[in-house]
C-alpha cells in the first residue's frame, strides 16, 4: 500500500472528534481513497490488496490522516461525544443569531421606543430612512460572540446533564421520568450558558438601541465598562436568567417530545430505518414547534432585557410602570414568535446537521439517555443434591 504525506490525507473534520485511531482505520474503509492516491501519484497500475497487511510499528513514522468513513462514530457520551456537542451548538446558535440581526434590531427597538418603531414594517422603514441597508446589521459582531459561547455551553452541557441526571435516576426511573430529565438538563446548561452570553448581550443591546453610542464591539465595550463598570455588564443577568432558562428548558423539552411524537405518530417506520434526509427534516420541524413555544413563554422577561440594557439605573419597576403588565407580555412578541421559531428550527437542524457529519446519531426520538447500570453479579449455581 502507498503511504502518502499525512499533509494530502487530513480529513476535513478535526480528528480529535473521533474515536482512537485504531477504532477508526480500516482496510476496507480506505480501499477507495489509497486507490485515489495511488492514480494521483501515477500508480494507478498498482493493485489493491484485499486484506490488510500489517505496518511494523515505527515511532517516527507520520501520523495518517485518513478521511473518515460513512461507519465510523464517536462513542457516545465519550469526551468526543461532548466536544462534537460543543461545536455543533456553537455553529447552530453563533450563525442564526446572526443571521436574524435585523429582525432582533427592529425588535429591540420596539420593545424600547414603542412611539417610533410602531409595527414591524413601520420599524424596518424607520431603520432604512435613518441608517440605510448598513444599520440592518448594527450588533451583529457580538450577537455572533455572544451567541456562539451561549450555544457552545447551552448543547454541550445540556447532553452533558441530561446523562448525568439520567444516571442519577436509575433505568426505570429514567425512562418513566424523561420529560423531567430534559428540563433539569437544559436548565442547568442555561445557567452557566448565559454566564458566557451576558456580556456580549449588554453590549449588543445598548449599540442596537441607541444610535451614535458606537459602531460596534470594538468601541462600544470599553465605551460601556466606562460607563457601567465591568460589573456592568451582568447587571442583566437575573433577566437574562429569567428569560433564558424557561425558553431553554421549553426549547429543549418540547423539542425532544415533539420529535418522538412525530415519529410515533406520522412517520411509519422506526427512526433507524428513516434517511438522514428526512431526520433533518423532522429536527427542523420540531425546533420550530418548540421556537413558538419558547416565544411566548420567555417574552416578559426579554422586554425586560432590552429595557434594562437600554437605560442606565433603570430597575424592574421602572420597566413594569412604564410597559405595563400587558405590554411586557405582548408587545413584539408577533415579530419574536417569527423570529425564534424560525431561529429555533434552524438551530436544531444545524445542530443535528453537524451530528451527523461527525457520524452521530440526530437528537430525539428516542427514550432518555441508557444510565450506566452496576455491574452484573454473577449467580452462584444451585447446591447439588
């Protein structure tokens, strides 16, 4: 067999997501790619061997690279496994936050001057008169900060719990109380996800709602702790709490009943037998079920957020006085129930996406994660007669 430098056989997946090398590397996996390579360096005559022939171990010899075959897995609930989490929810929760911008400028802003940006086409036009196309995206630099450390904690750690939780439980207790599971889990992920998030929302906020405080993350951070203090910056994070853990615990929890209703109910065969294709689809269209929910229940708080990021000293009874019990549930809540359905959909679909790219398994469908059972105590065969 041709050895080729490792630098022509990289994968394009970081290698440290996968099992062992010697879990991974297989003859029959890389029959078709060394045939590449022995074609590309003018060996094409060459024969394949149909059986591995065995390599003498060398200490100096170049780590290969192979490009990872359609069987191969991370191990489940391995520290792999939890990496792959890690960076799928950052691409998932980085790229469409950022992605929606306008849609979360113009709802700042009605959530802060209701008199200006009455509605949401009378908000864009406000927007295009006053900044032009560029304005659009105002914030979009910590948004994408922000919300790619949210969701690198807010997945990682929700897989994380959900099996510790499990584990806790115990088989039965496990499976009969799963429900009870993906809302511990995801409400211990969002904890110390918004930790990481905080900063960057405050930021993001103020840029978003007041024209001329900055032009981005750049000037507007120190312009901000100057103002604010560093301490500044998590003087919303009760808020944010309040409004993060309902919609991550809706989000989560909803979404994995809905996915296994979908497939109980309107899909004819088991998950494992269904194409990738369509278990990406139902992932879109469970995240977007759950983004409704999610919308309504952490509205209140969100008005809160942004009214809090917005004015200097202001307190939770400013923001009642001045909102109003009603218009802290309803106002922008329209535009944010678009908004976070269409946010939470492709979330979940980008999530699991990644999942699968790395040779994982897409989320849901299935009964709580198999807790780590004790070991089984071998029986003592029965006293002869």
């Amino acid at each position: 067999m041709v050895q080729a430098d490792s630098s022509t056989r990289r994968s394009v997946i970081p290698r440290f997501l996968y099992c062992p090398a010697s879990a991974a590397v297989g003859t029959t996996k890389s029959l078709v790619f060394d045939g590449f390579l022995l074609a590309r360096d003018g060996g094409a005559t060459a024969s394949l061997p149909s059986s591995p022939s065995p390599e003498p171990p060398n200490d100096e010899a170049p780590e290969q690279f192979l490009v990872p075959a359609p069987k191969e897995k991370i191990e489940l609930y391995s520290p792999q496994f939890y990496a792959a989490c890690t960076a799928g929810g950052i691409a998932s929760c980085g790229l469409t936050h950022t992605a929606v911008t306008p849609l979360d400028l113009v709802k700042c802003n009605m959530q802060i001057n209701p008199e200006k940006y009455k509605s949401i086409s009378s908000g864009f036009g406000v927007l295009l008169k006053e900044q032009a196309i560029r304005g659009f995206f105002r914030g979009w630099v910590p948004t994408l900060l922000g919300y790619s450390a949210q969701g690198a904690c807010k997945f990682g750690f929700y897989e994380f719990f959900k099996k510790y939780y499990s584990d806790i439980a115990g088989p039965e207790n496990a499976a009969k109380y799963k429900t009870l599971i993906y809302l511990a889990g995801s409400a211990s992920a969002e904890v110390i996800a918004d930790i990481a998030l905080c900063p960057m929302e405050a930021v993001k906020v103020r840029v978003q709602t007041q024209p001329g405080f900055a032009r981005g993350l750049s000037d507007g951070l120190p312009k901000f702790v100057k103002s604010e203090g560093a301490l500044g910056l998590y003087k919303g994070i009760v808020p944010l709490w309040g409004r993060q853990i309902p919609y991550t615990m809706m989000k989560f929890a909803s979404f994995e009943t809905v996915v296994e209703m979908i497939y109980k109910h309107a899909v004819p065969k088991p998950k494992d037998q269904c194409s990738k294709e369509l278990q990406l689809g139902i992932s879109f269209a469970g995240g977007y079920i759950a983004g409704v929910f999610c919308a309504v229940v952490s509205h209140p708080a969100d008005n809160l957020v942004s009214f809090l990021n917005n004015a200097k000293g202001a307190t939770v009874g400013d923001a009642v006085r001045k909102l109003g019990v009603w218009g802290l549930f309803t106002r922008g809540l329209p535009l944010r129930i678009v908004m976070i359905g269409t946010l939470t959909g492709a979330q979940w679909g980008i999530y699991d996406a990644f999942k699968v790219l790395v040779g994982l398994p897409t989320t849901g469908g299935v009964n709580a994660p198999v807790p780590a059972r004790a070991p089984a105590v071998a029986s003592r065969p029965a006293p002869a007669k």
